[in-house]
C-alpha cells in the first residue's frame, strides 16, 4: 500500500510516500516539498510528476490514500475520513488556528478535484487528547465561552504519540507499546491485571513546543492549551500569556486587536524576546556573543520547558522516561541539560557524556543511578499519520 503524507503550510508543501507491506510495516519511499507556493493544484501535479519520474508511482492509481496532519477543528477529532464534515470543521476554527487550517481545508479540497479515487484520511493533531481528564481540559470561563469551544485541546498530538509508542518499546513494555499503537481505534484498553503503570513526560521541542504528561500510552496533561500559540515560548508565537495583557495593550499601546494579533504570532516568542531570530540556534549563538536579551529568551525557554515538566510530572505522581524529541530536543544537549539540572532528587539526572554525544539520533542519555530514563527520540509524526491513515482506511472497509 503507498500512502501519501501532506503537509500543507500557507505557502509550502512538503511530502512523503510511504510504502507498507502486508505485515503493516512501512518504509519511508520518498520525500520532498516546494516552497512559496501560490497554487496547490499545480504542486500536488507537480508532486505527482516526481514520483512517477523517480518509479515509485506509474499513476494516481498506485497512490492507495493521502494522510493530512490537520491541526484542530470544531467539533472533529481523531483520525477521520478527510471529507466535508472536516473542511467545514477546519473552517469552523479558522480563527484560532489561521496559519493551519486554511491550508489544510484548501488542500484537501485540490486532492479531491485532482485525484478524485485516492481517499483521503486527516488525523488532527487533537486526536491524542480526547481521553484527557476534563479537569485538565477546562478553562474557568463562562458557560458560552466554554460551549463556543473554549477549553485546552492540545498539540503536537502525532509527535508525542509516537513517544508514547517508541519510548514503551525501548522500556521494554510492548503491552503499553501496542495499547498506544491501538488509542485511535479500540480507546485506551484495560491493562493486565497487575501491571505495572508506565509515566513518560514527553518534550517536544522545535520550531514550536510542548511538553505532554503520558500515562500507558495516554495523554493525561499537555502544556498546549486552545491553539498552538500557547504552552511555551514558540520561534515567534507567545506561548502562555496573562489574558489581561491584551485588552491592557489594546488600551495602553492603542493598539487594534489585528496589529496586536499579528504581534503575538509573528513578532513575539523566541523572536520577540531575543531580537535575534526565530531560530534557537541563531538565540543561542547570539548569547554565546554576549547578547543580553538572547540569553534571557534562552532562560526563559528554560524556565517554562521546567515549569511544564514539573506539572506533569506531579499529575503523573512521578516519571518513568523523560523524552525529548522535535529540532531543539533532539539536536541541543546544552539546553537538554539546562532542563534537567538539579532534578536527582526527583529521580532525574543526565549523563554528561552520553548527553553531549548524541545529535540528532535515538538513544539514552540518563547517568546509571536516574531512576527515569531520558531519552532522544528523533520525531516521525509522518509515520504516525501514514499508519493511522492505513488503520482508518482498512476500518472502512
Ligand atoms: P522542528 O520544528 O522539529 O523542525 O525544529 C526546528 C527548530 O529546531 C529550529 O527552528 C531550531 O530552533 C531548532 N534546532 C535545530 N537544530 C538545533 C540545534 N542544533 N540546536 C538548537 N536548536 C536547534
């Protein structure tokens, strides 16, 4: 079966085309994406051209469906046929995630005109919380607020499943590995009876961030509240931010609510706070020169990734794997270090060594004596999304 990831930005779309075997086991085939595109017809063609020039498609026909990472609609979660019902649902919550879903409804619609027979599945990036604890979900807001959709979905919900199913592997519990491979399709299963509970703390840190508490493969917590541009400070988006700040702005700045949004999501974050990018290796290199307010952004990074792990790590009433994961978990042993300083107590703690050696490869990098382990583990939430689009494909059948 070849199935066909999407990932559609405002002006880019990047792809892969995986092929799975009759056993359910995938091999990523191909990748590849344009950049400051005006018109995702002619790049899904485009698209197309190249597979077929590389041998890895002959046709439409060899294409068996299209899986989109679709980030959050109304009244939609989970791992869906990417029909109607979801572009009115991406559409119903343009407004709280403007950079994402509109895209995702425009390109859903141009695979439909132009590969009418290849069926597309979305799986949003919400569907990992949907058996989150309702206290953990609600904000204290009035009623109509909250029935308007108010209230923390989280994200990031392909990464940090693949943490939950990756990092149970590698603790050696293919129970809670396949409970997690299982979530969008059986719901979480009733454990062995005596088995022992497993409490991972998964860090997802890259161009943006947020940290997800797991309990046997489920999301009990997420740092990701309403929209993505919360939780941590994002390249440019705000992250956590008082609500009183903005009508307060609006007043004393005069400024309008456009200009103000606009400044959260493109001036704010790691930009806004170091002046010296969007790009924590251009913050960091910045403060290795001695600039002030880089190294401020670089500490406050810090200082909110720590704040969200101890959150989880309460709710989960300890840890049994600390994860890092996306661009900066993976590729930054300095801020990987920066995070878990002084936690032994908590029963975490660093191998020095093990921790500088590793770049951008799975492994473990936690001393002998931590009782959890830290882990890398390089994101794939293509993979998750190719899986769970054949998954939802065969159930269909
Ligand atoms: P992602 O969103 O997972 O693609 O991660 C992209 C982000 O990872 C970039 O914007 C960088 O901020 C960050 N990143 C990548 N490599 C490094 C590195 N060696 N050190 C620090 N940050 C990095």
């Amino acid at each position: 079966m070849n199935i066909l990831v999407a990932n559609l930005g405002s002006t880019s779309f990047k792809f892969r085309l995986f092929r799975f075997d009759g056993a359910g086991n995938a091999a990523l085939v191909a990748k590849g994406g344009y950049e400051r595109v005006t018109d995702y017809g002619k790049a899904i063609d485009d698209c197309l051209t190249e597979l077929q020039a590389a041998g890895h498609v002959r046709s439409a026909a060899d294409l068996h469906g299209v899986g989109f990472k679709t980030v959050l609609g109304r009244g939609v979660t989970g791992c869906v046929p990417a029909d109607d019902r979801v572009i009115q649902a991406l559409d119903g919550f343009r407004e709280i995630a403007p950079a994402h879903n509109p895209p995702y409804a425009l390109g859903i619609q141009r695979f439909r005109e132009k590969l009418p027979a290849v069926p597309r599945v979305a799986l949003f990036e919400t569907a990992f919380y949907q058996w989150m604890p309702e206290a953990a979900t609600r904000y204290a807001v009035p009623p109509a607020w909250h029935d308007a959709g108010v209230r923390r979905y989280g994200f990031h919900g392909a990464s940090h499943k693949f943490v939950a199913e990756r990092s149970a592997e590698l603790l050696g519990r293919e129970d809670i590995a396949e409970r997690a491979r299982r979530l969008y399709q059986a719901g979480p299963t009733p454990l062995a009876a005596g088995a022992r509970p497993l409490r991972v703390i998964s860090c997802h840190f890259g161009g943006s961030s947020s940290v997800t508490g797991i309990r046997d493969g489920v999301a009990i917590g997420t740092s990701m509240g309403l929209s993505p541009q919360s939780g941590l400070p994002q390249n440019n988006r705000v992250g956590d931010l008082d609500s009183a700040a903005v009508p307060f702005v609006m007043k004393t700045l005069n400024l309008p609510l456009a200009e103000v949004e606009r400044q959260m999501t493109k001036e704010a974050g790691l930009l806004g706070l170091s002046g010296a990018g969007n790009d924590m290796r251009d913050v960091k290199a910045a403060a290795a020169r001695g600039d002030a307010r880089a190294q401020l952004a670089v500490e406050v990074f810090i200082h909110s990734a720590r704040h969200w792990i101890g959150a989880m790590l309460v709710e989960l009433g300890g840890c049994d794997a600390l994860v890092f994961t996306a661009g900066i978990g993976e590729n930054n042993p300095d801020l990987r270090a920066a995070i878990c300083a002084n936690l032994g107590e908590l029963g975490i703690a660093l191998d020095p060594v093990r921790n500088e050696a590793l770049r951008g490869a799975e492994g473990e990098i936690s001393a002998a004596g931590s009782r959890a382990k830290v882990l890398v583990i390089p994101a794939n939430e293509e993979l998750v999304v190719a899986r769970e689009t054949v998954r939802c494909l065969q159930a269909g059948r």
